[in-house]
C-alpha cells in the first residue's frame, strides 16, 4: 500500500489524561439504552455505553435515587469506576445550575 513520508514529520507531545467529566447522558427507556459521554482535562472525549439489563437497572435505579447526598455525575462516574470503565477517585462538588438564558 502507498504511504507518504512527510519531509517535515508532525511531532504529537506525550499527552496525559488526569481527570474526566460527564457532559452528556442519553437514556431511552424503549430500548433499553444508556449512553454516557465524558471528556477528560484536554478535551478528548470518551463514550460507553449500557445495553439490555443493565441498562435498565441503571434506569430504575437512577429513576429513583435521592441525589441530595451524591449527585447524578457523582454516582454515573462511581458506576463507571465500579464497572472498570475508568479508574479513581471521585472528587469535587456539583457544579452550579447554569444562568437562565
């Protein structure tokens, strides 16, 4: 196969993830589908997902969680840890409400 050697390589620094954040969680209840997507300190994102059983034990358990103690990002980044998707330590607080636009 062809390939084209660069006469000027591009040069990628080591990069390090250190921390991820929840920015999107999709759940549909008909189809039995949780979709999480985080993004870590450079931006990069990172999606799993949840099918089938699973999925919907997350859904009812999620339905029916009090968040007053551990917030929903808290708990989704705990399951993740707890299911070997990631590994660390939760820390931080719930950030506050946006501004109403």
């Amino acid at each position: 196969m062809e390939e084209l050697t660069l006469t000027d390589p591009v040069v990628v620094p080591e990069t390090v993830s250190s921390s991820y954040k929840v920015t999107s969680l999709i759940l549909n209840f008909g189809t039995a589908y949780v979709h999480i997507e985080l993004v870590d300190n450079l931006g990069v994102l990172l999606m799993h997902d949840y099918t089938g059983q699973v999925a919907l034990d997350m859904m009812k358990w999620m339905n029916t969680a009090n968040f007053s103690v551990n917030s929903m990002h808290k708990r989704i980044l705990q399951k993740l840890t707890n299911d070997g998707v990631l590994v660390g330590t939760v820390t931080g607080t719930p950030d506050p409400p946006p501004p109403e636009l």
